[in-house]
C-alpha cells in the first residue's frame, strides 16, 4: 500500500532545497483547520475541528507569536519551535499505515532497519535513536523497562488523528527522556453529535498476490457535556514481496537464504483498540478515560549474506556463523490511562495523567529455519510481564502581566519481569523463576515564557530528574539460584532557553538551546545478550546539548518557507565495546556530534496544483576511543520528499511523489564490522475519487519502477506495490 510517481529529482532538487517545507507532515490539515483560531497561551478546551485528542498532546511553547496566512498555517505551526505533526489526511493520502513508514515524510526524522536477529523497524530524529527519543501515545510513554526495544513497525497509523514530532528542543515539561526529540501518537475524538469512519484497504505485491489486508472504524458521539468513542485498526501480512531485481545469493555452496519472491519469514498481524470517554462540564474543563491494547505477532527475515541452519551446509564459510532462528508469538502493550484539564479562574489551569501500563512478550528461539523444534540449548521461549505505573500534575498561569509560568512533576515505577525455558521441546526442560527488576523515575520542572514585546517571546525552562533501581535480579543457570545486581540510581539537571521574534504577521525567527539526558535502561546495564555482553550497572546518563537556529515565512500568500539549522553535542554517549574473548560491554566512553539542516517549502501554484518538498542534510559524528572505526548507523547523510497533488476535476486528484535518500551504514551482531548500504529513489502515485461526500476510493503503487534497495546491509525492502483504499465517513 503507499504512495506516488515521480518528480525526477536529483542533483536539481538538492539544489533548490533552501526552499522546501516541511512536507504533507506537518502542513495540511483539512479546510476547517484554516479557520481555527491562534492557540491562546493556556490551551482552551475547544474541540479540534480535525478531531485530534488535545489532552493527549506533548506540551510544548506556545509562543504569543504566532504566524498566519494561506491554507491555514496556524493549525501547522502549533508549536513555536520545531515541532512537525502527521496528519490523518497524511496517512491516507500516502498510505502510510506503520509509524515508521509515516514519519519519512517528516523533515529530519528518517526510518531504518535494525537488521540482526531482531529485525526491528526504527526511526532516527535527527541521528537520535529509540533510546534517546521517548515514543507516547496521547502523552503516555510507551516504555519497556527491560530495554525499550521498540519495534515501530507494530504501532499502526489509520486510527490517529496526528502524529507529534518534537525535535532537538522537548520541552521539560513533558518528562524525562527527551534528549533528541520526541514522538507522540494522538488519538482521535469525537466532534459532532454522531460520526463513524470505516476503511478498508489491500496491498498487492509485484507477483500479483495480495501481501496485506488492513482496516480500520471508529464511532463516536459529542454532546454538550461528555463525548464517548470507539475505534480500532488491524493490519495482516502474510508476507510483502521483494523487487524483482533482487538476485538470490547462494552460501556457501548450497542454497540461497532467500529466493526472492515473497520475503520468507517477513508474515506479521497487528491491531490496535482505543476506548474513551470524557466529561466536558463547562467550557474550559475535561476529564477523560481512555483504553488502549495493542497486539502483534510477527517474524523476522533472514540476512541474505550469512549462514541458516537448515539450508546452508556444513562447513560454512570462513568468518561466519548461524543466523538465530527467532520469532514472537506475541508483542501486545495494553494503556489504561486518566487525563484532565481544569480552569483556575481566568488565567490558571491544572493538568493531570495518571496510567497504568502492561507489557506481554514472547521470544522464542528454534533449532532451525523450519521452526519447528525447540531441542537444542540454543532454544528457548523467554517470557516478559512488564507493567508501569505513574501520574503527572502541569500548572500553569498568566498570573503576571506578559509572562507565562508553567511547573510540572511526573512520577514513574517500572517494573520488568522474565523468566525463560531453555530447550522447551525437552521433558526435562524447566522454567526458571520470575527475575524481577524494578526502578522509579522522577522529575521536576518549570518553564517560563517571558513576553517580552508584542514580537518577542523569551523562553527558559529547567528541570531535575532522578531514575532509582529498587530491585535488580538476575538467574544464574550453573547453581540454579537467583542473585542480585547492586542497586542504586541517576539523577541530572537540564535546561533549556529559547527566543521567538516576529519578523511579520506570517513569519518568525527562532534561536533555542536545551540540554538533555537519558538514563540507561536495564538491557544496557545488565543484559548479557545471551552470552556476548558482560554487564556494567555503574552507567551513567547520556547528556546531548542541542541548539537551533529556525526561520518560518509565507511569501507572497503562496510559498511557505521553514529552513533550521541544528547542531548537537553529546557526552557520555553508551557505547558497546570490545573487552576481548568475542565479548562487549557498555560503557560511557562516547562523544559525538550530530548537525546539519533541514528545508521545507509547501507551494500553491494554483487552486487545483499544490507542490510540497523536504529535504534534509544530517552529518553525524561519533568518537570512541577503543574503536575508532566506529560509524554512525541507520541514518542517511541525504534525505528527500517530494510530492505534489492535483485536483483534477472536484472528484479526482492526482498525488505523485518521490522518496531519495543516500547511503546509510549497518553493523553485524558485536558491532565490529561496518557495512554501507547503497542510496535509492522510489517513485510513488497515488489516485483518489470522491463519489459523494460519504464515500472515497484511492487507488495507487509504491516503488513504481520496483527498485532494489536495502536500509540495512542484507535486508532487502519491498519491491513495486499496489493498494487499493475505501473510505466511508458519516
């Protein structure tokens, strides 16, 4: 399922980027949008016309100054400093139905593929990675205490009404964690007396077989004072299809690990269900009850470059070793979570969340690529029962004439629980006990937002947080016993400051500088990584310092322009390094540097033809002084998104667009050996036809010229794939 044709780029688009905007992610929001009013300094409750969950957004600067002008950028530009935001209108025009696939049309942030056993999806914001970018949804963390792994191909897109992105500046307000940005998953809620969406869609290979069938529904009522909505969203693969330009490998000297055709082990089924219900009591007040649980099972490809019990032959090739056979039979997060809002007077308010959070997950290891044994030492099923708890209090006042004064406090327990069974299919086989961990989080903030002129907004904000590990257990599988990790904890201030000048009743200038920490979780302390790591629980925080220099402008009523610059520093990065005896551990040994610059246009040439352009320039540098061949992996140094759409006739449009990105390097299993993947160009085009006002089908191709291309060395992605969508609202 996905996206457009092409607009033939390359050397010409790189070259024109200075005028680029920040691409269908985080411009367009549907033509009530444009009628919104600017956002006051305390966020009233006034439902979003787009239907997004405002109690369930990331606080963030809401400057006085704001900018106006053509197709409605105020509902853009939300945030004064650099904040991008997915739209629902973005994820069906695109097709973009997994979080990571959604977030490359957003300047800065860029998708990539752990590779490895895990074969996980991720995302980089601005060369920051999943540890070091808190995910949320509606405002609640999504963390996995054990080592928040997260695989971003399981959080699904259909049924949000925006997806947040924050980067280098995250406001203190919001937690710990934000030490290179921030993603939040919005979800939607009710705005009239009753309303319903219905979709359904396919995704067919290049071979002609379908490789995904995706849906989703939401119904929902808003009446004066409460609102209650329903809504979920499913995804079922039986597997995509590789490019049919890609060449099978044989190994040595027997068969190819993958034939091509359909992408063996790649099959995956998730879902998502939210529930909500609300009080609305007057015309500044909320109370609100969400549920969300999320359920996957998924598989992981194979390397096509290193040897798999079961198809290659003894002996193998020198320097190599068995691919592991894994998979999950389950990967399910369940949120049940308390928001609020209420007015103080006239210029105060009080914000709460409080939630409490489960993690299930299934690990289970093979003897070979037929998976269908469990009996030699190398297998095992290893088992997660997680959960969190915790709560939030934000007040904030305008108190004082031209200043805004905002103080938060959050408080998190984590809790990881894993047991594994080694050699399941054995009779002799035993379960070993519950190894327990348990670690507490907080923090407290302020911010203030200084109101200086009627063009001038100066920002600081401050904040303490503190991470203390209570339990810390572990199994040793030779005396059959538990044992503990000594204890202790982290703690570390950050700051943060900003300025926003209004150059003109459109644009704006921004300076900011914020630096931020993260605590190491527990698979970095502890995790032996089944034998290759030994642990280190004396980690301290990573800190990274980021500064911005951002400008935002509409000229001539037609051409919105928002260049930034960034540049980070960072201390104390957690890097894996060689101790000898094919062994790692993690130490705070790194330093690092992470700039360069993003531009974005949006450009109306007419009523029925619009052109939108990102385009991103990131260097990153890592050091480390007992591994100085050390690459920064995952990322590419050029990245770009264009597309256009036009209006063919009141029914039809055309949308177009294109994916660049260069060369980006991956890493084997010990992060020892570093190989650089080859850049890529995808064509995309999508149709879409409105029968009535109720009723809409879309009908498009991904990878049009079914171009052969890898995010991580061994990996190869989807070729040539055509959707279809059908979209019922009332």
């Amino acid at each position: 399922m996905l996206r457009s044709v092409q607009v033939a780029v390359s050397a010409s688009v790189f070259a024109m980027m200075p005028m680029l905007g920040d691409g269908p992610a985080a411009e367009e929001r549907d033509l009530e949008d444009s009628r919104r009013a600017k956002p006051a300094r305390l966020a009233p409750n006034a439902a979003k016309p787009t239907g997004a969950f405002e109690l369930g957004e990331l606080s963030a600067v809401l400057s006085e100054i704001s900018v106006s002008g053509a197709r409605g950028w105020d509902g853009r530009y939300r945030s004064a400093l650099s904040e991008s935001v997915v739209t629902a209108k973005d994820v069906y025009t695109f097709n973009k139905n997994t979080l990571d696939d959604a977030l490359t049309v957003v300047p800065g942030v860029s998708a990539a593929n752990t590779g490895g056993s895990r074969n996980e999806r991720l995302v980089f914001v601005r060369g920051f990675d999943r540890f070091q970018v808190p995910l949320s949804i509606d405002g609640i963390r999504v963390y996995l205490p054990a080592d928040n792994r997260l695989d971003f191909g399981r959080f699904l897109t259909p049924d949000l009404a925006e997806i947040q992105v924050q980067k280098g500046f995250v406001s203190v307000l919001n937690g710990p964690g934000g030490m290179g940005g921030a993603i939040n998953l919005v979800t939607r809620k009710p705005t009239r007396e009753a309303e319903a969406e219905f979709r359904t869609g396919v995704d067919i290979g290049n071979r002609g077989a379908p490789s995904a069938f995706n849906g989703f529904g939401v119904v929902g009522t808003r009446q004066e004072n409460y609102y209650l909505q329903a809504s979920g969203t499913v995804r079922d693969s039986d597997g995509w299809f590789l490019s049919q330009g890609f060449r099978p490998i044989p190994i040595g000297g027997g068969p190819a690990i993958e034939d091509g055709g359909r992408r063996d082990f790649s099959a995956v089924s998730d879902y998502r269900v939210n529930l909500k219900a609300g009080i609305t009591p007057n015309a500044t007040d909320e109370y609100s009850l969400s549920y969300t649980k999320q359920a996957g099972v998924k598989g992981a490809p194979y390397s096509t470059f290193e040897p798999v019990r079961g198809i290659t032959p003894m002996p193998l090739p020198w320097g190599t070793a068995y691919q592991r056979d894994w998979r999950w039979p389950y990967w399910d997060l369940d949120s049940l979570y308390f928001l609020s809002r209420t007015a103080i007077g006239n210029d105060s308010y009080l914000l709460s969340r409080a939630y409490y959070n489960t993690f299930n997950n299934l690990l289970s290891a093979f003897d070979d690529s037929t998976f269908s044994s469990q009996r030699q030492p190398r297998s095992f099923n290893s088992f997660y029962d997680d959960y969190a708890y915790g709560g939030s209090l934000e007040f904030g006042t305008d108190l004082i004439p031209f200043n805004t004064f905002k103080a938060a406090a959050h408080y998190r327990r984590d809790r990881h629980a894993e047991r594994q069974i080694s050699a399941p299919g054995l009779s002799t086989s035993v379960l070993e006990p519950n190894q327990e961990n348990v670690e507490d989080t907080y923090s407290l903030a302020v911010e203030n937002n200084f109101h200086a002129t009627d063009r001038l907004d100066l920002v600081v904000g401050v904040s303490y947080d503190r991470n203390a590990l209570r339990k810390a257990q572990d199994f040793n599988t030779t005396t059959r016993a538990l044992f503990a990790y000594p204890l202790g904890g982290s703690d570390a201030f950050n700051g943060q400051a900003a300025a926003i000048y209004r150059t003109s009743e459109t644009g704006r200038v921004h300076a900011s500088v914020s630096s931020r920490t993260r605590f190491p979780n527990l698979f970095e302390r502890f995790s032996t990584r089944f034998g290759d790591a030994e642990p280190n629980p004396d980690l301290k925080p990573e800190r990274a310092t980021n500064y911005e220099v951002g400008w935002s402008e509409l000229l001539f009523d037609t051409l919105r322009v928002t260049p930034a610059l960034f540049y980070s520093d960072i201390e104390n990065a957690i890097q894996s390094v060689s101790i000898g005896n094919n062994r790692i551990q993690n130490q705070n040994v790194g330093t690092g540097r992470y700039y360069g610059y993003e531009v974005a246009t949006e450009l109306t040439l007419s009523p029925a033809f619009f052109v939108g352009a990102n385009y991103t320039y990131l260097l990153r540098e890592l050091n480390d002084p007992l591994r100085p061949a050390l690459k920064p992996i995952g990322t590419p140094r050029h990245q770009a998104f264009v597309y256009a759409t036009w209006q063919a006739t009141p029914a039809l449009s055309f949308t177009p667009s294109v994916e660049m990105a260069s060369g980006r390097f991956s890493t084997d299993r010990l992060e020892n050996a570093f190989f650089k993947t080859g850049g890529y160009v995808l064509l995309n085009l999508q149709a879409q036809y409105a029968f009535d006002a109720h009723m809409t089908a879309a009908l498009g191709v991904r990878n049009l010229l079914d171009t052969n291309y890898s995010l991580a060395y061994g990996f190869p992605e989807f070729g040539r794939t055509v959707f279809a969508n059908v979209r019922l609202t009332f």
